[in-house]
C-alpha cells in the first residue's frame, strides 16, 4: 500500500548528552549535543510509535547495504551521495523507548542555500541533477524510490562541501517487492501525498511511487533552482491547482519550461528531461543513461565537469547569464528538438509489449509530435 500522508509526529524529549546507547549488533554509542531537529525526530530520536524512521531504517538495512560499494565499481563512479548507516537500536529512558539511528555527519542542506542565493547557477543545477541521478538509479535497481527529493533533503557533505548527498527517507517506498511492480491504482484519498510544490503527478492522483515519479519529482526541483520559483507556488494551499499547472506544464513542454526562466538561462535541458520522465510508462525502468547525456550534454556546452566543484555564488549565475543569454536564446530551439526526437525514437524502440503500453505509447508520440511542431512554427 502506498505510504501514508505525511503528518507532524510528535517530537521526543532529548535524551541527555553523554548517554550510551547500544545498536542491534552490541555496538555502544556515546550522545553528544543536538545538532538540530526534522520533522520527525531530534536527528537521530523518536519515540519507538512514530514510523517514518523504522520506514528510513528498513530502506538502509535492505538498500544500502555494502553492495553499494560493487556497484559503484560497476558504473565507474567514485562517489554516490547516499549518507552511510553506521547502525541502529532501542533504547529507554524514563519509561519511554526511543528509536535511533547512527548515520554519518552531513553538512548544509542546499534549501538554506536557495534561500540565500535565490536560485542557483544553470552549471551548478546539471551537475546536481547528474549526481541525483546516480543515487536515484541505485535506489531504484535495489526497489526503492525516495518520493521526497527536495533541496531540504539534500545535504552537502560535512567535510567536503562539493558533495551531496540525498537524506531523509522516511517516505520511500519499496515499489517492487521481489521483482514485482505494484499496479497502477489510483486512490483519491490518499491524492497528493508527499511535498506538494514538488510531488509527482501519480502522487497528486493517489497512486504509489514509482520511478518516473522520482524523475518528474527531480525535474520540478531543478526547475526550481535554476528559476528561482515553480509556476504553481501562489498555489500551494490548493492541491488541485498545483496539479493542474503541473499537468499543463507538463502538457505544453518544451515551451512551457522554456519561457519560465525569467534570468535568461536555457532552460532546455530541464525541458527534455522532463518530456523524457513524462514519457515513461508507470512501471518502465527509465533509461538513465539519456538523462544523464542529457544533463552532461549541457555541462560540456558550458565547459564545466560534472565531476567539479559546485558553485552557489549568485556573481557567476549573473555573468554568465548577462554573458550568453542571447547565444542560448539562438541556440536553444535546435537541442530541444533533436533531444525530443532522440526520445521519440527510443520509446518506440524500447516499449514494452502489450495492448496497453501500445495504447499509451501511441498518445506519446502523438504528443512528442506536437511539441515538436508547435517548436517548428515559433
């Protein structure tokens, strides 16, 4: 069943500092002093009733295990940002049980940094957006999706501050148990569950989370940070409307993402992304490797290393911006095109058979041929 909506659990009183608690595997563990304090507990607290870290603790002990290790030895990657678990356990105090988990150190979350910044520079939003990438792919090939990629949840590492990591999994959500996909139902009840200026359309419609959830997820979140604001959030009390503009958004791409940007910025890698992640049928493994080629495309236009320093200065976002706005504004329709035309090609050679997926692979190239067209005629 798809997760519940989140709702404010009640936080626990701070266990005293230099209390020793003792994991699951008879390892001891000294408190130090609170460092801050989510939405569900005191970092590393809750009360043993509340759920979403037993959610956060299954993820870890079934995810990211150390065949993390293999597996970035298989892709070739020196680092996934996927905080490391150090182990868990209960523990009491006066009469109550706790819950906690020991978890590396992380440092900044980058909403803090958005809201100081105001946005972020187009080269520092594809280099986040490649990384995410490879966490997301990891956790989707172990059967999971997080449903709650945001800048809050993304923390840069403590002593290296051009890493990133993606925390907080409270709300994931096995989607394939032992290899079998959960079925399309959509539930009204449980509509619009997760962050609603970010959460997917299946979300908003009450269907469980799913890969292409995590993508479209991660797409509004680059939007974001490259725009400064989503064109739903004067909405964000009313769900039903945020649902619709993201539906509309969603409707009209590319066009619809490239006059968002008020800066000046191509905003056309987003836009393929997102025509890619609207295309996917609910239970297909999306083809990584294009988004990837997509974001990198647009990284060595820049001359920048996805592998490089990230940059949050709001001086470089404006020269660069100042510096290249009209080449972009030149440039931008014809990768736009040829990108969604590369989509077009892989989704017919890559469906799914079955009387279904036919069905909605055939609206998909209708609509792929539309956005295309309507490019054709600006």
């Amino acid at each position: 069943m798809a997760p519940k909506k989140q709702e404010k659990a009640k936080l626990p009183v701070p266990l005293p500092e230099g209390m020793i608690l003792k994991d699951t595997e008879r390892k001891t563990w000294q408190l130090g002093k609170m460092i801050g304090s989510g939405g569900f507990g005191l970092i590393y607290l809750e009360y043993q009733e509340n759920g979403p870290l037993f959610s956060e603790l299954k993820f870890y002990q079934r995810a990211a295990k150390q065949d993390c290790i293999k597996w970035l030895a298989f892709k070739q990657l020196d680092f996934l940002g996927i905080p490391r678990f150090w182990g868990s356990g209960l523990a009491e105090h006066n009469g109550k049980s706790y819950r906690f988990m020991v978890m590396e150190r992380l440092g900044v979350d980058l909403q803090k940094i958005f809201v100081q910044r105001g946005r972020f520079q187009r080269e520092t939003v594809l280099q986040l957006g490649v990384r995410m990438l490879d966490v997301l792919e990891y956790i989707h090939e172990n059967e999971y999706v997080h449903g709650d990629i945001k800048a809050a949840n993304l923390l840069l590492g403590y002593r290296n501050p051009h890493q990133v990591y993606l925390a907080d999994y409270g709300l994931s959500y096995r989607y394939c148990p032992n290899g079998n996909h959960k079925q399309y139902q959509e539930n009204p009840r449980k509509g619009h569950n997760g962050t609603v200026e970010f959460t997917s359309l299946d979300a908003h419609k009450g269907v469980a989370p799913s890969r292409r959830g995590d993508l479209e997820i991660l797409g509004y979140c680059m939007l974001q940070w490259l725009c400064g604001k989503l064109p739903w959030e004067q909405n964000l009390r009313d769900p039903v409307a945020v649902q619709t503009a993201k539906t509309n958004l969603l409707d009209e791409l590319p066009n619809s993402v490239m006059k968002w940007n008020p800066s000046g910025n191509s905003c056309c890698e987003i836009a393929q992304f997102l025509a890619y992640a609207n295309g996917l049928a609910y239970d297909e493994k999306p083809k990584y490797e294009i988004l990837k080629k997509i974001l990198l495309d647009g990284l060595e236009s820049s001359g920048i290393l996805h592998k490089g320093l990230l940059e949050f200065s709001t001086a470089g976002h404006i020269r660069s911006s100042e510096a290249s706005s009209k080449k972009q504004k030149v440039n931008a329709q014809k990768p736009v095109t040829e990108q969604i035309n590369r989509v077009q090609n892989k989704l017919k050679d890559e469906r799914i058979a079955g009387s279904h997926v036919i069905q909605r692979q055939a609206q998909k190239e209708e609509k792929l041929d539309g956005l295309i067209n309507s490019e054709r005629t600006q």
